[in-house]
C-alpha cells in the first residue's frame, strides 16, 4: 500500500507544479518551490499522521516529481507525458537501494533520467504508430485488387 501512495504522491507532485507553473502562471521555479515547502511543512507539523515510512518519504518523492513538473509545454509537456515521467521516477525511487547515495542532486538526476525516458518512449510510439500507417497504405496501394 506505500508504494501505491508514493506513486500517486509522485503523479500529484508532477501534475500540480505543472497545472501551477502554467495555469496560474507562477512560474516553474515558484510553483516547485511553493508547493513543496507546503508538503514539506504539512509533514514536519504533522509527523504522526502517517507511518513513518511515508512521512520521510513523501516529502522527498514530492520535491523530486515537482522538478518534473517544472518542464516547459514547449518541450511537449502534457499531463499524461508527466504522469508516465512521474510514475517512473517514483518506482526508480522505491528501488533504488543506496545507488544514489553521496551524489550531489539525485533528485534532479532521477528526475531528468524519467522525464527523458517518458519523452523517448512517447516518441517511439508516435512514431512506430506513423509507421504501421504508412506501411498500411502501401500495402492497400500494392495490393489494390483489379476489378
């Protein structure tokens, strides 16, 4: 049930700085830095409201998911694209062991490694989707039958 609610955490993290940044034009720096001191501060204030767990981690799901969130719609942002990119970074979170232990910015590298994946994968997709497309109309035009 913790990984459910880290992921979801990650989702929400993703999608409101996003829905911040660009809806009510505050900025992706703003935007990233308001709401997670507000998880960070709800979580400080209120520690036993969850288990132990989820109070450490969420907050730090939350902040790494929110860098995400920060991406321009410029560079194809969109809700789904984040929730994917998101949803990535969370489950690299949950298993990451102490891989990223002692670099400077893990966060921010995770962050960056997810996002470029879900955008590489959404490119691959639209494009192997052109390409049976394609592929179909050659073959209704080779294959066209002779009344």
């Amino acid at each position: 049930m913790n990984y459910v609610i880290i992921i979801t955490t990650g989702i929400l993290g993703a999608w409101l700085t996003f829905f911040v940044s660009e809806r009510l034009k505050q900025g992706p720096v703003r935007a990233s830095a308001v709401l997670a001191l507000m998880v960070g501060l709800f979580f400080h204030c209120f520690p036993d409201l969850c288990n132990a767990y989820l109070t450490k981690n969420i907050p730090i799901v939350f902040i790494g998911t929110s860098f995400i969130g920060m991406v321009a719609p410029r560079a194809r942002g969109n809700y789904i694209r984040l929730a994917i990119a998101a949803g990535l970074f969370s489950v690299i979170y949950l298993n990451k062991g102490h891989f990223f232990e002692g670099y400077g910015g893990a966060l921010g590298a995770l962050a960056f490694i997810a996002l470029l994946s879900a955008m590489g994968f959404s490119v691959i997709i639209s494009r192997s989707f052109l390409l049976k497309k394609g592929i179909v109309k050659v073959r209704k035009k080779v294959l066209k039958p002779k009344r």
